[in-house]
C-alpha cells in the first residue's frame, strides 16, 4: 500500500521498530520517526519532496529512495545506511532555466553500497562537462557497487566521483577512460629508491 504524508507528522515509540514494504510519500513536509530502527525493506519506495527524519533511530535501505516527485530534493536527517540491495534513483531533466535533477541531501554521514540508477526524463541530454551533486552528506563510507543508466547517446556518458560532503555525477565523452587517481603515498626517509634490472 501506500501512505503519503500531507501535513508534518511524527510515528512510533521508545522502542518501535518499523518496516517499510509499501510506498511512503512526502509531499513537502516533515515525517519524524522514532524507536530502534527503520527498514525500508527490498519492495519498500520512499519518494517525494521534504524530510525523512530518521535522527532518533538506526535507518537501513534495502529498497528504493526515489528523491523528487518527479524531481526534487529529498533530505533525510540522520545516518543513511545502504544495505548491497538497496537502490538510489536520480532523475534528471531539462527545463526553460536549465538542467534540474533529484538530490538527496543526508544531515549526516552516508554509508554506500547498493544501487544508484541515473533516469534521464523526456530524452535530456545534458551538455558536455555539466555537473549534478546527486547525493550529499557529512562524510562518506563505501561506494556504490553498481551505477545504472549511464550511457547518454553514443557519444557522452555520465561519470560517478565522490568527493568529501557528496556524490557527483559528471558528464563526459563516451571516449574518456575512467581511471581512478593513483594513490599518492609518503616515502619513509629511511628508505631508498634503487633502480632495478629490466
């Protein structure tokens, strides 16, 4: 089933646990869950536009949180736990103004695995080098394991970074390798480079 959130609201007790196997919708407002935890569980939706929040217990996701209706921001305040099966879906579109899209915005740190899934609306191809901050955060933890819908047309593509407060999605030639940075290591003093034999 499906419960939407019309008007701010708050659920559960002390030691509540809740389970998510519907749809949950915010329509711009607030929703405070409290007690133990919180599991949007593998068919459980979050969607829609406000605050989710979830500060006063453990929240996982194993299913899917699907920012903006259809696009939108989406803050959860509190600790944002991705489960290897939960899903992250992003839209992104264009507009008279210029290119919008999802985000959702975690008041605190973001541990990530999963799924992110990229939709772009209505046929949108963004431009060359344009930039979409889909996820934000305090501090970061893991990364996710697959990313879906990156391939824009034959000749762009989009490109997943993660930078210290948020997760970027890049647009790039379809041609440019991705290739992570090297790691840059400090040489202890007492060591030395010597040159090998080929």
């Amino acid at each position: 089933g499906t419960v939407e959130f019309d008007i701010a609201g708050s659920v559960g007790s002390s030691r509540a646990r809740h389970a998510n196997r519907g749809t949950l919708r915010l329509n711009g407002v607030t929703a405070t869950f409290s007690g133990l935890t919180f599991e949007n569980e593998t068919a459980g939706r979050i969607t829609g536009t406000g605050t989710l929040n979830v500060s006063a217990l453990r929240f996982s996701n194993g299913g899917t949180l699907a920012p903006g209706a259809p696009i939108g921001l989406l803050a959860l305040t509190g600790i944002l736990v991705q489960n290897p099966a939960g899903v992250v879906e992003i839209d992104l579109a264009g507009s008279e103004s210029g290119p919008v899209h999802d985000r959702l915005a975690v008041s605190g740190e973001a541990c990530l695995d999963g799924l992110l899934r990229l939709e772009r609306l209505e046929g949108f191809v963004p431009e060359l080098g344009s930039s979409f901050a889909v996820v934000t955060h305090t501090a970061p933890y893991g990364r996710f394991r697959q990313v879906e819908g990156t391939a824009v047309g034959d000749e762009l593509r989009f490109d997943v970074t993660y930078q210290p407060t948020q997760v970027m999605i890049e647009t790039v030639s379809a041609s440019t390798a991705n290739e992570q940075a090297p790691t840059i290591v400090r040489q202890p003093a007492s060591q030395k480079v010597v040159q090998g034999r080929p």
